[in-house]
C-alpha cells in the first residue's frame, strides 16, 4: 500500500506534489510499512559512511547499469534488485542521495521506465537532511526479501535515444542542462571533473541551455514553482503539449531537470536523452553548433 | 613497476569477493592518517583539480631520499579519501624514482571497475600523477 502524501503546502504548488516528500515529513514516516527510503550517490562509498536510518543502497552504477552493454538492467535483473532491497511492485520509495540528488533522480527514472507507480524524491536529499541535523546510522536495516514481479521496460515514453534526437531537432525544445563552458564547446566535460572522453564539443543544433543547478536552491530543494516557470516557460518558451527531449553528458543531471519538467511542472512529453553528450560528441556525422562556427555537417 | 606496499593492496583487492572490495576501500578511507600540525591550516597543500571534491595534497623528501605524502579530503568525499588512503600506506617511504615509475594504471587488477563508475576510478590515477609532477619539482628525479 502506497504511503500517504506530505501535505507540506511549499509541495502543493507543483503540478504532482505527490512526488516530493519534505525532510520533516520523511522524519516522521521513517517506519511506514509500505514505504521505502533509498539513497542514491555520486560517491559510491557515502552510504556505508552514514545514511538515513532504515535507508537501502542502489549504486547507480552497479546495480542499474548493465555490467556489458551501455544500457539499464533488464526485466529479470531489475527485478532482482528491487526484490532483494525489499521492495515490491506498490513500495512507496523515497529517493535520496548527495549531490543535489542527481542519481536520486536518476535512480528515480530508471524506476519510471520499469513503471514503479510511487516514486518520490526527498527535496533538499542528503545535503538538507544532514543540516538540519537528522539522525545518521552505518546499520544497514535487515529487510525481508520481496517478490518484485518482472515487468518490461519501457524505453519509449520517458527515453530518447540518438536516433530520436536527431528526429528531434527542430520539431521541439530540446534542453541541454550542462554548464555553459560545456555548452559553448570550451569544454567536454564538467568542470573540475576529469575529461570523460567525448570528442567533439559544442551542442545540440536547437539546444536551449538551462543549467540544471538553476532548478535547485542553495540548500538543495528544488526552487518555487513561480521560479521554475519563469525558467522553463517564460525564458525558453516551453508550453504545455510540448514534446522535450532534455540531456547533460550521461544522463544524470538531466535527470533532475526531467524530474522538474515532468513532476514539478506537470509537462507530460518529457524524455531524457541518457546517451547524452558522451554519446554525441564521439557519434559520427552527427551535427554539432558550436558559437562562431555553422552547424556542421550543414 | 610498482612499489611493493603498493603491490600488495593491489593484490590484496584483486583477490577479495566484490563486496569486500568497497568496504576495503572504506577501511582505508577511515584509516587516511590525519594532518601534521604544520599543514593543518592547509598552507602548504596543493589543490587537485582533477578531482570533484577539495582534494589536498603535499609532498616531502627527507634527506634520505625517501618521499612522505599528505593528504586531506573531507569525509563527504570518502571515494577520493579512500584512493589517498591506499596511496599513502602504499608510497609512503619510497624513494622518488619508485615513485616516478609507477605505472599510471597500476590499479587496473583491483577489481574496482566494475564497482566504480570509470569517471570516478580515474581520479586515482589523477592523484598520482599529482604526486609524481611535484617529486619531479622537489627536484626527486635525478
């Protein structure tokens, strides 16, 4: 059974409230049967340093990435994994994680392509939780095995691949939430972060930039809806009806602004391009804009 | 060729089950000694860029010709505190040519791919080839 919604009013302007869930709120529903809390790193180590107490761990990378293939976990091992955490097909699951929740949203979505009905994301994530002075615990919680049926992945309605961004361009927005250097082809990669191997710099022709950190406060919850609409709607023009594809360099940032297009702003056509820039930037022939260059091949 | 206290974590990761592998990771993580006082106000430290978290390091060679390492990540970052932790129990000592001639990949057979996204193991060899510029500026390699 799904757990009850925070009826914190800061969450009542979005357009699907039901996917945030505020510190407090989680403080007080840590021992909700049906619900589950995850914690989702950039640093694969941290949850075994302290998490939320009763929180399972799923590594984004070796859990739901495939160990061969640049893809997700299928079915079966998707299944797997959510049965060995103990959750089951309506656990309520509160996403988590460092990092302004990048890989809790990212976690978040690759659950959404499984169909998992309840996901949620903590507003503020780890971050928020420890400055405000929560409790921690290195336990990890024994939770009974669940029996998590194996159900398709949908890799249609909320994905894009590279075939679909070409098709896309020019026949919708197309939001690329890296930093401007990257945006700019100044850089391939984040800065401070390593060169992750991407060949060519530059954009998406049509790509509009809205770094993803302009969603996010300085305390890591996601800013007012007004904020975000005066963001998303007015500065890029994006309209209800519209079909968004949004990308970063592999998928992670975009997450959160797809978390933000899709839940807090009620957008019902958003895909991520989880290929994103460390795909396109080593794809052959396909068109790069760079500033002070035409787009090429023209 | 790598040094053998170095050789040894190496082997020593290699040959441990998966799921030991990250908690010796974070043993080691936990174990990064901490600070001398003189470099406690972090005067002294170099930044690492390359790596995502503040990431700080120092360098000596003592009069014997023997390298020491200093290394200071906070405890959010304890990925990147756990590599300076293996490199510090696995170079500290080493004369500078053992160090200049560490193969940049020598943390190939640990077993830590499959646990770690690429991006992020990188970021050993970054510390490494850190610790090697600033032997070469002390003057280490001849």
């Amino acid at each position: 059974m799904p757990a009850e919604r925070d009826p914190d009013p800061k969450l009542s302007e979005y357009s699907h409230p039901e996917r945030l869930v505020t510190t407090a709120w989680l403080a007080e529903h840590l021992d909700d049967p049906g619900l589950v809390v995850a914690e989702s790193d950039e640093d694969v180590l941290l949850y075994d340093t302290g998490h939320i107490p009763g929180a399972v761990k799923i590594d984004w990378h070796a859990d739901l990435n495939d160990p061969v293939a640049r893809d997700y976990v299928d079915p079966q091992a998707f299944a797997d994994l959510m049965s060995a955490k103990g959750i089951s097909r309506d656990t309520t699951i509160v996403f988590y994680g460092d990092n302004f929740n990048w890989w809790a949203a990212y976690a978040l979505w690759v659950c959404s392509l499984f169909g998992h009905a309840d996901v949620r994301l903590l507003d503020g994530g780890r971050q928020k939780w420890i400055e405000e002075g929560r409790p921690l615990t290195t336990e990890v919680p024994p939770r009974p095995r669940a029996q998590y049926p194996v159900v398709p992945r949908d890799d249609a309605t909320i994905r894009a691949f590279k075939e679909d961004v070409l098709a896309h361009i020019g026949n919708g927005p197309l939001v690329d939430v890296r930093s401007p250097g990257e945006f700019n082809g100044e850089l391939t990669h984040m800065p401070d972060y390593p060169q992750e191997g991407a060949l060519r710099a530059g954009h998406v022709p049509t790509a509009a930039n809205v770094p993803w950190r302009r969603a996010a406060n300085e305390d890591g919850t996601f800013r007012s809806l007004a904020e975000l609409q005066a963001i998303y709607r007015d500065e890029i023009g994006i309209t209800d009806g519209d079909d968004i594809v949004t990308y970063c360099r592999i998928g992670e940032r975009s997450s959160h602004t797809w978390f933000v297009l899709t839940h807090l702003l009620g957008l019902e056509k958003v895909r991520n391009y989880d290929g994103s820039w460390c795909e396109w930037g080593n794809a052959v022939r396909v068109p790069i804009e760079r500033p002070g260059h035409p787009v090429r091949p023209a | 060729m790598i040094p053998a206290p170095l050789q040894e974590i190496v082997d020593d990761f290699g040959a441990s089950p998966r799921e030991m592998r990250l908690q010796m990771l974070l043993d080691y993580s936990r174990g990064l000694p901490e600070l001398p006082e003189r470099y406690r106000d972090r005067a002294g430290l170099e930044q690492v860029q390359e790596c995502q978290t503040p990431f700080f390091l120092a360098v000596e060679i003592d009069d014997g010709q023997r390298v020491h390492l200093f290394f200071d990540a906070p405890p959010e970052a304890p990925t990147t505190r756990g590599y300076a932790g293996i490199l510090a129990e696995g170079l500290e000592g080493a004369t500078p040519t053992e160090i200049l001639e560490t193969p940049p990949d020598f943390y190939v057979t640990m077993g830590l791919a499959e646990l770690i996204s690429p991006l992020r193991l990188r970021g050993m060899g970054a510390i490494l080839a850190r610790i090697k510029r600033r032997v070469v500026e002390l003057g280490g390699a001849g």
